[in-house]
C-alpha cells in the first residue's frame, strides 16, 4: 500500500470502491422506498375505487369492513315519527283534486295496503277505548256457588239450584234480537301477556266474550277487569296435542279420568267467576279420545258450567259447538277469508261463534271486521252465553 493510501485509511476516509458501495446502497433504499410509496397509491385507489362500487351492490355481498363505510345514519321510528308521516301523507293527499281516476287508484292501494303483515299502524287498532262499556252485575265469584277442595275453590251449583254459568252470564234479551243473524265471538288465551289483555278489554265491544289462560299469572285481577268492562268470562282448559305437554293444567291420555278431573279442577277452582271451559283444540288433534272428552263434559256440567269446543254436543249436555277458530294460521289475508266465510255460515244457520287467538293479527282482523258490520242491521253481536241451550231446551 502507498503512503498516500495510508495516509487516506488512518485519516478514516473510505476508499473509492467503499465509497460505489455505499452510493449502490443508498439508491436501493430509494428504489424501494419509492416502490412503496407508489404500491400504497396504488392500494389506496382500487380501495376507494372499490368502495364507490359497494353502492351499487347487493348488500348482502359487501364484506363486514366495507358495510360500516356504507351505513346510513339511523332512523327511529317511534310514535311521534309515525304520527308526523301519517300527517304529511293526509295533507299530501288533501292537496290532491278527487277525482274518478283518484278514486280507483286509493281503492287499489288499499286493498294492497291490506295485505300486508302486520305493522305498527295496524297494531295500533288496539289502542283504542269502546264506550260501550258496562259491568256486569256479579264480578267475584258467590261463595254460595263455590266449594273448596285441595285448596282449589270450585264452582258448583247452589243448594237453591242456581246454576253458575247463568248467574254469571252477561245478561242478554235474545227476544229482541230474534230475526236477525246473531254472532258470538270469543277472544281464546287473553290473560299471558297482562298488556294485550288490557287492551283487548278496552277495544272490543262489551259483547264479546274473552276465555282466559289459567297459567295467566294475574288471573283474578284481570278476569275482573274484563267483567268490569261487560264481558263474560272463560277459562281455556289445555288439552294434549299428539301427546305433547299441556302443562300441569292439562288433560292428558295417559292420566285416568279422576286424575284429568283434578288437573281441571286447579285450572277452574282459582276463586274467578266464569261460564264455562274452552276447548279450542280441533278434532284429531288431540290424543285423548272423544269419549274421554264427552265424559270431561258431563263433569263440567255437574258443576254448573258450559263446555264450549269443536265437537256437536250431545243431547242432554249443556254446551256448543264454535264454528271457527282463527287459531293456527296468522297470516291475515288467510284470516280476512276465514272471517268471510265464517260469516256465510253463520247468515245461512242464523248465528255463529268465533274463537279468536290472542295474537295481535287475528285480533286486529277481527276488529276490522266487527266494523265492517256495525252498520248492518240484520246482524248483531252477542255474549256465548246467549247462544247455549240448557238441557231443559230453553235459550239459544
């Protein structure tokens, strides 16, 4: 090595090769530097670019990341926004000139309007107040009409033979209303949900009978309630269906006939003044077999209440047959032609009763419908009571 040389490495300088190889080194940092730079660029625009297509994609395919960059700010729909679009939707339409044309096309969207599921607007239908409201003159049971077994205060005929399905019916002048087509309806199951059950008191017309859950958890105070607004009370007695599980209320195959007796014995012996047992399980739909219901019957009757439910009765039973059940299928176009039809039946017989489930659906169609014929003349609405013949062949 030179001196020069010496001089240059023990100065610290680098050499000229030391010196190409670091010049190499720092342009590959640049390289890739600038590649990086240009990928995420690059990135950046096919994600926005990907991101301005989520608009006009099917929702359902937008991957979860992309879907919070899409999300539109939150609407609560409450009562008042309700109200507030039904009031634009009146004065839009108020704004509009009647004419024939106008006419036809309302017609058409409402009877489109009418097809659809239930929303808010048709549950409201129910929160309303019928002013035809007056209570009966016996809300608590007569404790000469009741005897206590097992803890259980049973209804049974008074020593004087006053019989509790009469004492405690709505009391009803059948006489007046002789010639015309005469329909019972029957609200099944209230009593489970204590806010439905008040407003099925107050919407529907005193007329209208209302059988209760004997699960229901305020049983006596709502059974009141419903006999304070003149409504005639009942008590839905569960029966196995194909050998499922009633409840411990419940009638059941396998049981024999004293055990069902003190299972209906509980569901009726809770202190509650009532007319009768509901049975709105349809025939063959329960495994226990119809003679083991006929003598269910003729024990109901020993106590001085009616047995309603899908079977003809027998001579000498005090009971009735109802004629429709909106009970299995809760779709409302299917309900509005049910309640047509059973409304035909009931002209062409003279009178009909209607077992309507506790469910906001059947019981909004079912208003709609009684409605529908409180201008008609010929028809009227009556307690279940008021259709019942008694084994002497008085009533109905």
């Amino acid at each position: 090595m030179s001196e020069t040389g010496t001089e240059q490495s023990q100065a610290g300088l680098s050499s000229p090769t030391e010196e190409r190889k670091a010049g190499g080194f720092c342009s590959a940092l640049i390289k890739k530097a600038l590649i990086a730079v240009i990928g995420v660029s690059l990135l950046a625009a096919m994600f926005s670019f990907a991101v301005s297509l989520g608009y006009r994609e099917d929702v359902t395919k937008i991957p979860s990341f992309r879907l919070s960059l899409l999300k539109a700010p939150e609407i609560v729909i409450d009562d008042s926004f309700i109200t507030a679009q039904n009031g634009k939707t009146k004065t839009a339409a108020a704004e509009q000139p009647v004419t024939p044309e106008n006419k036809e096309v309302a017609a058409e969207d409402k009877t489109e309007k009418k097809n659809e599921p239930l929303t808010h607007n048709d549950f409201q239908i129910l929160d309303r107040k019928n002013g035809k409201h007056s209570a009966l003159n016996i809300i608590d049971p007569l404790p000469v009409m009741m005897m206590s077994h097992l803890g259980n205060k049973i209804p049974i005929i008074s020593s004087d033979g006053d019989i509790p399905w009469k004492v405690y019916a709505k009391p009803f002048n059948k006489r007046k209303v002789k010639d015309k087509v005469k329909l019972a309806v029957l609200i099944s199951y209230a009593g489970l949900d204590d806010i439905l059950t008040q407003k099925i008191i107050d919407a529907f017309d005193e007329n209208v009978s209302v059988s209760f859950s004997p699960y229901s958890k305020n049983l006596k105070e709502l059974v009141e309630k419903a006999r304070t607004a003149g409504k005639e009370t009942y008590i839905n007695i569960p029966l196995d269906m194909n050998k499922g599980d009633p409840g411990p209320y419940g009638m059941m195959e396998e049981l024999t006939a004293d055990e069902n007796f003190s299972r209906l014995t509980k569901a009726v012996g809770q202190g509650v003044a009532i007319s009768g047992i509901l049975n709105v399980i349809e025939k063959g739909q329960s495994s226990l077999p119809e003679s083991r219901i006929r003598k269910l019957v003729s024990q109901i009757n020993q106590h001085g209440l009616i047995y309603i439910g899908p079977e003809k009765p027998d001579d000498g039973e005090t009971a009735v047959m109802f004629d429709d059940n909106l009970f299995t299928d809760l779709n409302r176009i299917n309900i509005r032609k049910q309640l047509e039809a059973f409304l035909e039946k009931a002209k062409t017989k003279g009178s009909g009763i209607l077992v309507v489930d506790s469910k906001p659906s059947a019981l909004a169609e079912t208003l709609d419908f009684m409605d529908s014929l409180a201008l008609n003349e010929g028809i009227v609405f009556v307690p279940v009571s008021a259709l019942v013949k008694d084994p002497s062949g008085r009533g109905g």
